[in-house]
C-alpha cells in the first residue's frame, strides 16, 4: 500500500514537473524562433532599403515623365556582395516578367508586394547520378518590395533568404531543450522517489504501530470476551433460572441479550484480528489443493437452516465440464490451489449477506463455472455468483461497497411498500471477503438494481493451463 502510494506521489512531482518544464521549452522555442524570423524579415528589408538608394533611374527617350530602371548600372557591383551573406535578389518588371537575379536559377514564383515578409517553398530538380531526375525541396524567405516614382510602378524587387539559416539554429535549440527537459524529469523523478519515501516514514511507522496495536488489542480482548460468554451461557442453562418467574426471568433476559452481544463483539473482535494480521502480513494463506465444488456444497449446508427459517430458497448450481474434455480434467474441473478456511469465510459472508438481505420467501442462487481468462485464453479462471432476490444496493454506495466499517444507510433503499432489512453487521464482512479474494490473486465484482437484487461475482485463477 505505501509502495503504491510512493510510487503515485513520485508520479504526480514527475509529471507536473515535466508539464511545466515542457510549457517553459515551449515558451523558449517559440520566443526564439520569432526573435529569429523577425532578425531576418529586418535584414530582408534592411537590403530592400539599401537596394532602393541605389537604383539608377533615367527617363525614357520618347517621354521624359516616363522613367525606367538602368539594369547594368544599377545591380553591376551587387552579385558578390549578396552571394556572400546569402541573400539573392530579383529584379522584375511592372509586368512580373524576371530582368535580373543572383540566383543561377529562376525560381518561378509569382511576384506579390510583401514587405513583412514570407515562407515559401521551392522544388528545385537536378539531375541524379544515374541521369534520373532529383527534385529538391528549398524553403525561402522573402520580402517583395514594389518600385514606384510617382505613380508609375518601374518594377519589383524580391529579395530572399534561404530558410535553414533558420531552422539550424532552431534544431539546436530544440535538441538542447529536449536533452535539458530529459535530465530534469529524470531528476525529478528520482528526487520526487526519494522525497516521497521520506515523507512517507512517519505515515508507515504510524500505520505500523496503529496496526500492531489493533492486532494487540484484538488478540487481548478475545479471551476476556469468550469467558464472559462462557459465564453467560452457563447462567442460562441453569434449570431453575430458566423455569423462574418474576424477576428471575427478566434476570434470564438480560443475560440472553449479553450472550447475543458478545458473540456480536467476539466476531467484531475475530474480524478486526483477521484484518490486522493480513495488513501486517503475519498469517499467510496456507494454499493446497482445494475442491471448490465441494467447499461450496458446504457452506451452502450450514446456511440451509436460516435461510428456511426466513422461507428462502438457497440453492446451488454446478457448471459441469464439456464431454469433450479427459476423464482426469473433469474430475478435477473445480479444483485449484486456495486456503480452505479462508475461502469457507470468504463465501459464508456472501451467502450469509445474500440471505439477510433478502425478504420472506426470496431466493438466493449460488452458481460455479470455470471459464476462460478474458486476457489469455489459456488461462482457466473459477467463476462463483452468488445471486439474490433481495432489496440491492444503490448505484453510489457501490464503490465504497468494500471499505472497512461501511454500510449502506437503509435509508437509501427503503420504499413505502418493501421493508429494510437495518444492518446488524460491523461492516467489516465485504472487507474481509475482498482481502480473502485479492490473497488468492482474484477479484470481487458487485452488480446490483434496487428493489430487484444483488450478485457478487467473485473470481479466482486456477494457475493451470487448460
């Protein structure tokens, strides 16, 4: 339990750590990455500026209010400087036709004006070794700025930057953040296992000692409780008390009512005893080879007399094997390796529940079939349902169904037309059915409706292959 419980609080440090690290790189990535577009759009048109100043502009010939770019002189000393900080230009006439450029193929892109700038996406082929056609990606990004002298457009200017100048960087953030976030998390899960085992001490001493005490005092108060029993049970099998009058007969009384009081608190006293050793580990399940059909055939005996004396009809019903099975397989089709005391408890507190739940003249069914593990099909499982007729359980009391002291309120169920049966138990019965279950590595399932009835489902492996 306290394993389960470390391991859940070095989960939860683990994972909201690894949350916040993981909002934190992203904030880093996205903040430098922008810084970076950015860095580069102001470079794009830090040159469409310089580009600008420099144009050569001459007036036409035939019209001296007409104007236009003188190409040679304008970009004659510009290639190399631009080659080297890798950055191309494009001249382009007002009908979008290409005069001039650096790069040493067109790239075919239509001419739009931009001047905050934009991603596009090339694809460039070039011709492989074996004279196959290579088509290349190429990732640009481009700022188009369009020239005008008055009203008159003389051209376009499209200046590009190649992307990876970008993305370079941006892969070594990323291979950085996410070997930075790794060795955190992994840090913090191993300081949170550390941190959560250390904050778990006083809790486990604590439990500890609550548990060796509970089993102290539950061994302790066993022998002072059977002895006033047995005192009481003497009493009352002295003649002359039972056959007085007056007095002496409500004297008798009282000590019936003692009697039915310590045998309440001697089993309390045996379940809380039970629950304790089991916490604390010190009795083991003694596991031999047990017949399940034959153990249910006896409990479903011993309960036979009080479910008549309500007039309910307690049966059993036994899923035989398939013919098609050997002779030494059928035999033993119901027998597996469990605790004949702890499995008689088991199914005594279900049927004895089923029982006192159910009303007057109900039935309570108790089925066994051995089937297939829904996870591996070569793994048999022995299925008992122990189904009654009786007032069920409501929908939200299930899932406290097994915790220790619980019971459902009778409020809950009861109805103008059908009497409750008021819970006489000490809440510990389910409990210690579900801890018999969990020791032979099964489960304990509950389906229920209200005013119609209540089935356990318990389920045990065989740990044979079928």
């Amino acid at each position: 339990m306290f394993q389960a419980t470390r391991r859940r609080l070095a989960l939860w440090y683990t994972s909201v750590t690894a949350v916040l690290l993981l909002l934190f790189a992203s904030g880093v990535y996205l903040y430098v990455r922008s810084t970076l577009i950015e860095r580069i759009d102001d470079t794009l048109n830090h040159v469409v500026e310089v580009v600008e100043r420099s144009l050569v502009i001459e007036s036409t010939t035939t019209n001296t209010e007409q104007f236009r770019i003188n190409i040679e002189a304008t970009f004659r000393d510009n290639a190399d400087a631009v080659e080297d900080d890798h950055i191309d230009l494009e001249w382009f006439s007002p009908t979008g036709e290409l005069l001039w450029s650096t790069l040493s193929e067109p790239l075919g892109l239509p001419v739009h004006p931009d001047r905050t700038g934009e991603t596009v996406k090339v694809i460039r082929h070039q011709d492989s070794v074996e004279g196959q056609e290579d088509y290349t990606p190429l990732l640009l990004r481009q700022v188009t700025e369009r020239v005008e002298v008055g009203r008159q457009v003389l051209g376009y200017l499209r200046v590009s930057h190649p992307w990876f100048e970008v993305t370079k960087p941006i892969r070594q953030l990323i291979f950085d953040l996410s070997l930075g976030t790794g060795v955190m998390v992994l840090s913090v899960a191993f300081c949170g296992w550390f941190l959560s085992g250390k904050a778990m001490e006083p809790v486990r001493e604590s439990y500890q000692r609550l548990k060796q005490f509970t089993a102290d005092a539950s061994h302790e108060l066993r022998s002072p409780i059977t002895l006033i029993q047995t005192n009481v049970q003497v009493a009352l099998t002295d003649p002359e008390l039972r056959e007085a009058s007056g007095a002496a007969a409500k004297y008798h009384q009282q000590l019936t009512v003692i009697e039915r009081l310590t045998q309440r608190l001697g089993r309390l006293v045996d379940d809380l005893l039970f629950l304790a050793r089991q916490d604390s580990g010190i009795v083991q399940p003694s596991f031999a080879v047990c017949p399940l059909d034959a153990l249910l055939m006896e409990v479903v005996e011993e309960q036979q007399l009080s479910a008549a004396e309500k007039d309910i009809t307690l049966s059993l019903h036994l899923v035989e094997a398939p013919e098609s099975h050997n002779l030494q397989l059928i035999e033993d089709w119901f027998t597996f390796q469990g605790d004949w005391n702890q499995l008689v408890r088991l199914f005594t507190n279900l049927i004895v529940n089923a029982v006192h739940y159910t009303p007057q003249g109900g039935k309570v069914n108790v089925e066994l079939a051995r089937i297939a593990s829904p996870l591996a099909t070569r793994i048999a499982l022995l299925q008992v349902k122990v189904s009654d007729t009786g007032i069920g359980i409501p929908e939200t009391a299930l899932p406290r169904l097994f915790d220790r002291f619980y019971r459902v309120d009778p409020a809950r169920t009861h109805t103008a037309t059908t009497p409750v049966a008021i819970p006489t138990g000490s809440g510990l019965g389910l409990a210690i059915a579900n801890a018999i279950a969990e020791n032979h590595h099964g489960q304990i399932q509950v389906e229920s409706t209200l005013l119609q009835g209540t089935t356990f489902i318990v389920t045990l492996p065989i740990n044979t292959e079928s």
